[in-house]
C-alpha cells in the first residue's frame, strides 16, 4: 500500500511565478490536509479537504493561495505570485475518514519550495 | 481557535535515561492527541497517539498520558537510544490538528 505521495520533492520559483504543488492520498484515503512548516518551526494548519470539497481554510492565507481536490486526481495547492516569504516545506497528510472520528493523520514526504 | 503549548523546546539526556515532554491545550472539544517524531528533512511519523476516552497508552520504550481535566499530555520515552533523537511534536483537534512548535530531543551516547 503505497503511502501519501507528494510532488514535485523540490520547486525553486522566481518571485512572481506560480507555484502548484500536488498531493495524492493514500490508497482509500478521502481526506486531505496540508499544511506549511518554516524553517525550526511546527507545523501549521491550512486547510483540510473532501473530495470536491473544502471542509476548513481557516488557515490559508487570503489571497494568492487556493486549494482544490478533485473527484479524479491528486490534491493541488497553488500559490499565486510567490514572495520570499513563501519559502517553506509543504506537507499534505490522509486519513481514511475525518478527524471527528479521531483517524490518524499519514504525512507525505513534503514539498520544500524555495522563491528566489 | 485551539492553542496548543510544548514544553521543552529542546531535552538532551544521555543514552539510557527517560524523557519526557508535555503539551497543554486549549479546545475542551479536542478528542484526539497524536505524537510524530520528525527527523531533519523528513516527514512527521506518527509514534503514537490517545483518544479522550483513554487516559494512559503504552507502546513499548513509549507512553502517553492524557488529563482532561487539566488539559494536557505528556509523552514518555524511556530507555532512550541515540536514534531517538529528532524534533517530536505533539497535535490536539477534533476536525484538524493543531501542532506544538516542538521539541528538539538529543540522545547522547
């Protein structure tokens, strides 16, 4: 059973250019969250998806992120005309079912951007 | 929201002895606490995790405590070994998780 898997491992963007990062959960997985980790620092909630379906953004910021989960296909995070500031790892985790149920949380390997 | 507090942000201890690290939180509606153990440039392991209705899970070397009342949980580990050192970091929630900021645990040989 493979994992969450996450793509590209690596993205280097110029200030400007957008940034799309993909996640697809593990196999009978229908919930997804990401999440943003800076450098020494936790991780930080953005947001958790069903599919088709934004169940909470709280944490996204309000403009130049946006999220999706589609009925076929991985996850995406994209983040409009990145700043240096969004330099960070971007981890998305999967559970079988929400956190309501108390499911565990599986955690790919993360996508570590890096805005020039 | 919920507000999640960890305490030490760094522990070192020699190779043999116990450590332990504690987590206070906020949301009396959080229901699950996991623990995930970060190495550096790797993505967070579960190592273990309690549910409200539990107030004490052992795994092995590993062992969380949960105190409703008080709002907090600790994770014990005991016997310590030097490949157990790495950021842990403690989560609270119910329909997300919100993290502590981390505890950097050094295992001297």
């Amino acid at each position: 059973n493979a994992g969450v898997m996450q793509n590209p491992r690596h993205l280097v963007r110029r200030r400007g250019q957008e940034a799309r990062l993909r996640c697809s959960p593990m196999k009978g997985h229908s919930h997804v969250y990401w999440y943003r980790q800076l450098p020494e620092e936790g991780l930080k909630f953005m947001v958790y998806l069903q599919k088709e379906n934004i169940i909470d953004e709280s944490g996204m910021p309000k403009e130049r992120f946006s999220a999706e989960f589609p009925k076929e296909g991985p996850s995406i995070l994209r983040i409009q005309q990145v700043v240096r500031g969004d330099s960070a790892a971007y981890f998305c985790a999967s559970s079988p079912s929400g956190l309501a149920k108390a499911d565990t949380q599986y955690f790919g390997p993360g996508t570590r951007l890096t805005v020039l | 929201g919920e507000n999640v507090e960890q305490h030490p942000s760094t522990l070192s201890v020699q190779e043999g002895d116990s450590a332990v690290i504690k987590c206070t939180y906020s949301d009396s509606a959080s229901n699950y606490f996991p623990w995930y153990k970060q190495e550096l440039g790797k993505r967070p392991q579960l190592i273990i995790d309690i549910r409200s209705n539990v107030g004490e899970k052992k795994d092995q070397r590993i062992a969380v405590t949960l105190n409703k009342t008080a709002k907090h949980f600790s994770l014990h580990i005991t016997e310590t070994q030097p490949e157990d050192s790495a950021v842990y970091f403690c989560a609270s929630g119910y329909s997300t998780l919100t993290f502590g900021k981390g505890t950097m645990l050094l295992v001297s040989p």
